[in-house]
C-alpha cells in the first residue's frame, strides 16, 4: 500500500512550520509576540538537560509511565491478527492527553508565564490542564462550548474540583471549535502573563511539533515494548484514532520514517461519510486556514468553517492535524473512516473480550478490524488513546444498559 | 494613485468606518457606504464576514454570524459591490480573514476586487513573511494596498520592518486586545501612539480598537493620521438601524 512512497520523504516539520504545505502560523499580529516567544524558546527548553529529566520524571512517577503495551490475546483470536494495545487509558486522569500538559506546564513556567489557559471538548484536556495547574499552583482558565459543558458535566465537576475556572464559549455552535476561538481571544487579550496549553497537534506552528514531540513518548516507549514483546522494535501496522490527531501524531512519530511500518489514522465517519453528519476531515476536508493553520478543514465552498459531527467529543472537530494533513496527501497514512454505530460496537466487543471500557474515541481505531483483515502474523498496534469512564452515559444510553 | 495614498495627502485626521457587510440586513451594504461617505467619512472597512473571526470581539462576531445568515458570501459581496464606483468615491477597503480569499482563490479576488475599485485589503490572519513571499505580487498587480497591523507589543524591529513592506498605512492596534474590548485610552495607550509617532515611518499610521466617541478620536489622531471605528458603529446600527448613520458620525467629529 505504500510503494509509491519517495523514501526520502520528509514527514517532520521543517524549520519553517511547515509538513509539506501545511501547518504555518496564519495569526493575526496581536498573537505574534506570544507565538513567536514560544517558537524561538521551545526546542532550546525541551533540549534542556533539567528540563528532560523533570519531564521524565513526572511522566514516571505522577502519569505512571510507562503505559503498559498489552498484547489483547482474546482480540487477536477473534481477528487472527497479534493486536497489541498502547494503553494510554491507564494514565492519571484517564488519557494521553496529560503527556502533552505536563510538557507544556513546564514550558510554561520556564518562560515566567504564571496565568495557563486550554480548550476543551469533552473536557479531557481540561481536566489533564486543570490537573498540572493544581501540580504547580498555576492560575487556570478552561474554555468549553456551553453544549458540551451540558453534556460532559462529570468533568466540568473534576475541572472545578481541580481549582480551574470553567468559562463557556457562547460564540458560533458552542462547541470545541468555537472552545478554542475563545482561548485564542483571551490570548489576544492577555499578551504577557499567559500561556495557551493546546491540547492537539492543531494551531499555528510551533503548536503542532511541541504536542507531538510531547507525545512522542507513545511510540518511543511502544518501540522498545515490542522489543520485548516481539524481538522487533517495529510494528507491521500502527493505528490511531485521529480528531486533531495527538495522540496519532505521539504513536506515529518516531515510525515516521520507518517504511516497513504501515500507518492508519482513523477518523469519524459520525452517521456516514456522505450523512452530512461526519467528522472525516481527509474525506470532507478541503486545504484551508483554521485556528492559526493551513491544513484540511471542513468548510463551504465559501470558506466558512463548517460544524462536524461524531458521537465522540474527541474526534468532533472539524479539521486535523498539518503533519496528519501532510501525511494523508503524501499517501504515507491510510486513512479510514468510522461511523458511531461500528465505533459502539467495538468498544462494547473491547470490553467484553478484553475486560477494558475505551473511551469512544479509541473504539473508532478498534472498528477497523471489522473492516480491514490482517494476516495472522502481522503485529498491529492500536493506540488504545483513553478510557471509557467518561462515555459511561454514551454507553448507557446508546446500548440502553 | 491609489484612493487611499491620495486620501492620506489631504491635510486632515481621517475618519475610517468599519462595518460588517450583510448586517443588519443583507442589502443594506451600498446603503451604509452611500450614507457613510455622505456624512464625511474619509474611508470604509467593508467586513466580509467569517464563522471563526478570532481577533473580534463579541460585537462584530455577532454582526458576523448574522450576515452569514442573513446569506453574506464572497460572490454575494461583490455583486453588491459590482456598481458602487457610480456613486462612492472615498477609499474602499475589504477587511476579513484569509480563508474565504483563499477558498476564493487569492488571485481571483484580487482581480475582482480592482474590476469593482476595492482599493486595498485588511487580513488580520494573513502573516506579513507569507504574503511577502507569496502574494505580494499579485496585490501589487491589481493595485491593491495590503494594510498590516501592529500592537503596543510588536518590536520596534518589526514595525520598521512592515512599515517596509507596507504601502499605504499601518493599522496600530491601540492596545493587545480583540476589537471592542476595551474603550477609552489609558497613559500606556497615549504612550504607544507618541512612541510609534516618533519613529518617523514612511507610511502613515491609523488607530483602530477602542475609539468610539469624539474624545477617544481626538486623544488616537493627535499622533495619527487618522482612526479606525468599528464595534461601536455596529453597535451603533444594531440598536438604531442604517437609518441614523448621520447621527453617529456627527458624535464623532464634532
């Protein structure tokens, strides 16, 4: 599937801000200074001896790295495949997403910032934020589409307990685009004191490299897993559920250049591709310009940003990724697409085989067995990206349990 | 020469309105510009409106979300626009973000914008190094001025180097903020316009965010050349209509 793959190909970003023609940092001037501070310092921080071994320790000792790669022995059986599962769902506050905020936390404080501000949609983020704030006694700001506090008051409730203020995005569909609209205008507003804790690979450059290198402990720790697992430090098949696509870009990234390994980026089909109500931006999306980058985005012929859907916060927004968008035109991922009802079914398949309740989200990249066969020796990793504590209602109410 | 270039000649603090095209109503942009430049207003910002304006403030992007709903798009905008040199002869100028231009095709709204007399572009989300390298020339081969903003925190390296870039004028941001946060300027404010005065650039400055009245006017062109009004006049049209714009030009000027 990938043979017409340049093996020269650079799948990083370039000194630029840039994976191919995508990423950039399309911010109006008020943002410059902030991004622009954080562009010059970010490489140079996390290069910092202290800094690594700060990072490293709290991933050790507060998130409980490293996360378990679980060979799921009854899976495999059933889709006569090895299927491996990273479980970043046993992470402290229940996902990947802490990995990205204790790095930025700390990117945080090395540049004297002391106000931290996040977006979130299902809330997972701003719990993962609410929590390293709590960490380092950091003032906290999440913003959250006022639907979605609606529908995820379980984490509001955490956010608060956490000592973060909650303040809801009124704006547009009030939902997670419009979450990050409102982080992007407090930055405006607070040019000095504030840093913007992104909880995707999304926004302008160097936004995307910092999550993904923060994230990029996901597939450094699976290489030298699957040594011991396998007697190989690479899969034959990545897979990662993808919305803006960090915890894909953390499992993919140092497999990026790797050719003999095959990668899937799984996004949401919501009610079907074709529904009207879908969140598959490589299918949907067209190049475009959205919270500070130039990648595939859903959208009018006009150019209006236009509202996706998924039964799954996480993976509702309506663009990706610039390395995701980079590696969908360079054919160097596969991109497939999952609808709610297959998503469903395959995390209650998960549990009742496995004993493991995944978030929605990671359910989307466990459908694919359903539709892809493997051979019976192929190792297939599945970044098995959260757990399902917080879709319990979902659950509850779509399988009426 | 450029409408604009000629405009910033004349020997007065120059008045620019910024309005949301499509709002209140759909057809009501050739009528407030009409009336705007009837009233002695010196240049106009016609906002093409955009789902996810980020640098706005909630006044303009309620006005924005109503003209997407009223029907507001690139193509409606320029019909609209088609005959407006038959009655309008100040400075035009479009203000909106770079993805509906993109989606447009750069190059192609360029030209329709010069077949129409549009005179020059704000894109707020449009980084300087990026049309440098990309689109410069296409903007100068329609004749359109590309305006670029500057905040109290952009380095005085970095204003020298728009202003280089620049050939019209600088939209000084009067403080780091997104449009109709704050009102009213504070001695922080009046030192950043002075500072920026005295740097001796080569294209005029304009102040826009936070002047809303004849006192906020007078206080951002006393080391400017002229000042921007945008959310206290969509405010000003959202509670009175399109049928007082007189009224709140006047409260401006005199």
């Amino acid at each position: 599937m990938n043979g017409n793959k340049e093996n020269n190909m650079n799948y990083n970003v370039n000194e630029k801000g840039y994976y191919g023609e995508f990423g950039g940092a399309y911010i109006p001037e008020m943002l410059y200074p902030n991004v622009e501070e954080l562009r010059q310092n970010y490489l140079k921080v996390m290069a910092e001896p202290e800094f690594q071994k700060e990072f490293n320790q709290l991933l050790k000792d507060y998130v409980g790295r490293p996360s378990p790669l679980y060979f799921a022995k009854r899976l495999s059986e059933k889709y006569n495949t090895k299927i491996y599962l990273k479980r970043e769902d046993l992470n402290h506050t229940g996902a990947h997403k802490i990995n990205n905020t204790i790095g930025q936390i700390l990117m945080a404080k090395r540049l004297g910032k002391h106000r931290i501000i996040a977006e979130t949609g299902a809330g997972q983020h701003g719990v993962a934020t609410a929590t390293v704030c709590a960490l380092m006694g950091l003032e906290c700001i999440v913003y959250m589409g006022e639907i979605d506090i609606k529908r995820q008051a379980p984490n509001v409730a955490r956010m608060k307990m956490l000592g973060a203020t909650v303040i809801p995005a009124l704006s547009g569909s009030r939902t997670l685009k419009d979450a990050t609209n409102e982080a992007i205008r407090d930055w405006i507003n607070n040019p000095v004191d504030t840093h913007y804790i992104i909880g995707s690979a999304i926004g302008p450059h160097p936004y995307p490299d910092m999550v993904t290198k923060f994230q990029s402990i996901i597939s450094e720790e699976i290489k030298w897993q699957l040594k011991e697992h396998e007697g190989r430090e690479n899969p034959d098949y990545l897979v990662a559920c993808i919305g803006g696509g960090s915890n894909a870009a953390g499992t993919y990234y140092h497999f990026l250049h790797e050719n003999d390994v095959n990668i899937i980026a799984v996004e949401a089909a919501g009610l079907g591709v074709d529904s009207g109500e879908s969140a598959a931006t490589s299918v949907l999306g067209k190049e475009g310009i959205i919270h500070g980058c130039k990648t595939l985005l859903m959208q009018t012929n006009d150019g209006q940003i236009t509202e996706p859907y998924s039964i799954s916060a996480g993976l509702d927004y309506p663009g990706v990724g610039p390395m995701h968008a980079h590696l969908c035109k360079t054919g160097r991922a596969e991109f497939m697409a999952i609808t709610d009802d297959e998503a469903m079914k395959a995390g209650l398949e998960l549990c009742k085989l496995e004993g493991i309740i995944p978030a929605i989200e990671s359910s989307h990249a466990l459908a694919i067995f359903e539709q892809k066969s493997f051979k019976s020796d192929d190792v297939v990793v599945v970044s098995l990206s959260g757990r399902g504590d917080k879709d319990l209602e979902n659950y509850i109410e779509y399988f009426k349990i | 020469m450029n409408r604009i270039n000629q405009k910033l000649q004349e020997d007065k603090k120059l008045l620019s309105i910024y309005f949301t095209a499509g709002y209140p109503s759909i057809n009501d942009t050739a009528t407030i510009i009409e009336d705007l430049e009837k009233n002695g207003v010196d240049m106009i910002e016609i906002g093409l409106p955009f789902s996810d304006p980020l640098a706005d403030g909630p006044t303009i992007q309620a006005s924005s979300t109503q003209a997407l709903k009223n029907g507001m798009t690139t193509e409606v905008l320029f019909e609209q626009l088609k005959d407006i040199r038959q009655s309008v002869n100040i400075p035009l100028i479009i203000m909106g973000y770079f993805n509906p231009m993109f989606q447009y095709g750069v190059e192609a709204f360029c030209k329709k914008c010069q077949e129409i007399g549009i005179d020059g572009l704000i894109i707020p989300d449009l980084p300087v190094d990026v049309y440098h390298e990309k689109y410069q020339t296409i903007f100068e081969k329609y004749g359109l001025i590309n305006v670029f903003l500057i905040t109290p925190q952009t380095s005085d390296e970095r204003i020298r180097y728009i202003d280089s870039i620049s050939n019209g004028f600088i939209y000084m941001v009067s403080s780091a903020s997104t449009t109709g946060a704050k009102v009213g300027f504070e001695k922080e404010q009046t030192q950043y316009f002075e500072r920026i005065g005295n740097m001796n650039l080569k294209n005029s400055q304009i102040v826009g965010f936070g002047i809303s009245n004849n006192q906020t006017f007078t206080q951002a062109t006393e080391y400017a050349k002229g000042a921007i009004i945008g959310s206290a006049f969509v405010k000003h049209v959202t509670n009175e209509g399109i049928n007082s714009i007189d009224k709140f030009v006047k409260s401006i000027l005199n």
